[in-house]
C-alpha cells in the first residue's frame, strides 16, 4: 500500500501522525507493515502563502501513482476562506474523481450525544454523498457585479452518469452492510421542487433500484430527513443525496455521532485504479496547533475506512474495535482539550487497545 499523507494545515498534520501510529501499529500485527509506503507531502496554507500555490500543478498526475491518500486537515488563518478548500480538498476530489463521499454515523460507547436517550444501537447509517456535481461544479457568474443590478448566478449540474453511478453505490454498500435491522436505502432530495434535476435522480433510483428487490427503498425531502435525523435516526440504514444537500446533512449526522473529533469520511474512487483520499472530518483548528488538545479519533476513524476500502477488512475492524475500546473505557470527552489525554496519548491508547 504506497499512501500519500497530506497532513495540510493547523493541527491537521497533528492528527494524521496519529493515524499514522495507528496504521502502522495494525499492520505490523497483521503482517503487512513490509508493504506499507508512505509519503510526507507539504501542500496546504504555508506553501500557498511561500509559493502562491497550495500544491504543485503535476498534483494530480503525482496522486495518481499512489494507492489512496490520508489528508489531516485544510484551512490557513492567513488564507482567505475558499482558496484552500477549493484547491486542495475539491480540486482533488474533482481531479481524481472521487465520485462517493462516504461518511458513517455511528455513536461509539462512551461518547456523548446531543441527542436526548439515544444510544450507539440508535445512531449507525451511513451517508454517501454524491462527490462531483450540484452546486459544487462553480458554473455560474456576475452580470453588473458591484452594483445595484447585480445578478449571480451559481448552476446546479447533475448528470445521469453522475447520479447512477452514486446511487448504484449506495444499493451496492445497503446490500454489504447486510443491517440485520433491515437493508433500506433511503433517498434526500428535494423533488417537490428541483422538478428537474432532482426528477432525475429520483428516475435513476427507481430504475436502478428496481435490481435490489432484496432492500426496501424510501425516499425523504431534505427538511424533513433533517427533523427524523434528529428525531429518529434509528431510522435510518443508507443514506444517498446529492453533494450539497450531503453537505449539510453529513455535519448534523456528524454532530449527533460526537461531533468533529470522532466524524471521519472518505472521498472515494471505487473504479479499477482509483485514488481515494480519507479525512478527519474536523477543521484544521489553527488556534490548537501543537497544544495537542485536538481528538486524533476522526483521523484514526478515517484509517480504519482507508483500510476497509484498500482490502484489509480486518485490520479495519481491529482498528475500530481499539477506537471502540478507548472511547468506552477511557475517554472523558471527544471534545478538544476535555479528552482527560493529549493527542498523540490517545494515538498510544488505541495502539495499547490493538
Ligand atoms: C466537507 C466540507 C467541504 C465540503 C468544504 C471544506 C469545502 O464541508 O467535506 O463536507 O463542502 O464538501
Ligand atoms: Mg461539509
């Protein structure tokens, strides 16, 4: 396995060391640690700010050569908000097609949900979000910008090919997990009024849904998915919907699991030779760096999902069983500078836990 860690910026490279430890630790344990390749790469805020480019312009094509990559973290004091996130994390997510963003919600023990008598059996779906479309393509423009006669536009795009192959994804992921609860895959949008673009996702899934007889398909407008999120999330199984309504609903199903210290998610490539990068999903936190009072749990989450997609299931389960283990037994709070240990302690405390 030959990975690229872009630790990024704050106190991403903080939390991706730990992941780091952790991914080291089990595959050692495993006997794959002779295969195992990684490489430092300094792209984010500082090298913007030294060179006027957050990474190099061969990026892509130097991506290509690796197996997946870890990333900590993008967001620079310095750096005008949207630069940094649109050319290192939608840049590569565009470039290497990283069609799915993958991101499990689940209540590990021990750690505290907002959610009043909700418990780890009551909070465990899954979201996959489409990664390349929507409202994230940047179509659009200014007429008269600046003025009293401004028009903005910003064009919603989706395409057939865009959302088939996400939604095929999902049934594919529904029938996997094999919930013992019950397969259903469930799809957000918004069809009582995106009548175009949303009719067509809402064709796709009927039609490709019509080849999983075996799961039970539901459907949600996006409001009301976010009310039955916080109301009934047991509800749920899969989750599929497109980018920026994902957006959205991935930081409230982030914050009923425990927030940005425990959420981890994956922008993956399932085709033949794809590259997929795996993320904390946490800030870079500048004002934290090197307190070491940021949670490494995400960016180990996030290793354990790296795993499971490179073909080593059971180095992904070991790694989060440990995380299950720690959070259970001895962490006071995911929160930052509340977790009773440093940062690179509970790197070390999962590793003890494997
Ligand atoms: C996410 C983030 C990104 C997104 C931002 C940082 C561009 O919120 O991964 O969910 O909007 O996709
Ligand atoms: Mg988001």
């Amino acid at each position: 396995m030959n990975i690229a860690v872009i630790g990024g910026d704050g106190t991403g490279p903080e939390v991706a060391a730990e992941g780091v430890k952790v991914l080291k630790a089990v595959a050692k344990l495993e006997g794959f640690d002779k295969d195992l390749k990684l490489t430092d790469l300094d792209w984010g805020g500082d090298r913007y700010l030294k060179t006027g480019e957050a990474l190099p312009a061969d990026a892509i094509d130097q991506l290509r050569k690796f197996d997946c990559i870890l990333l900590g973290a993008v967001g620079h004091p310095d750096v005008k908000p949207g630069i940094l996130e649109r050319k290192l994390l939608l840049d590569l997510r565009f470039g290497l097609d990283q069609y799915i963003n993958l991101r499990p919600v689940k209540l590990f023990p021990g750690v505290e949900t907002p959610l009043k008598d909700k418990k780890p059996e009551d909070i465990d779906f899954i979201v996959v979000r489409e990664n390349t479309e929507d409202l994230y393509c940047g179509a659009g423009g200014f007429m008269h910008k600046g003025t009293p006669n401004e028009v903005a536009t910003q064009t919603a795009i989706y395409t057939r090919k865009g959302c088939e192959r996400a939604i095929r994804y999902a049934f594919e992921l529904c029938k996997k997990r094999n919930n013992p609860k019950g397969k259903k895959l469930t799809l957000v949008a918004k069809t009582n009024v995106l009548t175009t673009g949303h009719d067509l996702w809402w064709r796709t899934f009927q039609e490709v849904g019509a080849e999983y007889p075996e799961i039970e398909k539901d459907y949600n407008h996006v409001d009301a998915c976010c009310m039955w999120i916080v109301k009934n999330p047991e509800f749920y199984d899969v989750i599929v919907t497109t980018n920026m309504f994902g957006d959205i609903i991935t930081d409230l199903s982030g914050i009923i699991q425990g927030g940005m210290g425990v959420a981890a998610g994956g922008n993956i490539n399932p085709d033949k030779g794809g590259v997929s990068m795996f993320e904390p999903m946490g800030g870079s936190a500048p004002k934290y760096t090197g307190t070491g009072k940021i949670n490494p749990i995400a960016a180990i989450n996030a290793v354990s999902m790296l795993l499971d997609q490179q073909g080593h299931p059971k180095a992904a389960k070991r790694v989060m069983d440990a995380i299950m283990k720690v959070t259970a037994t001895k962490m006071k709070s995911q929160n930052a500078g509340k977790m009773g240990y440093t940062t690179s302690e509970v790197g070390d405390l999962v590793v003890e836990a494997l």
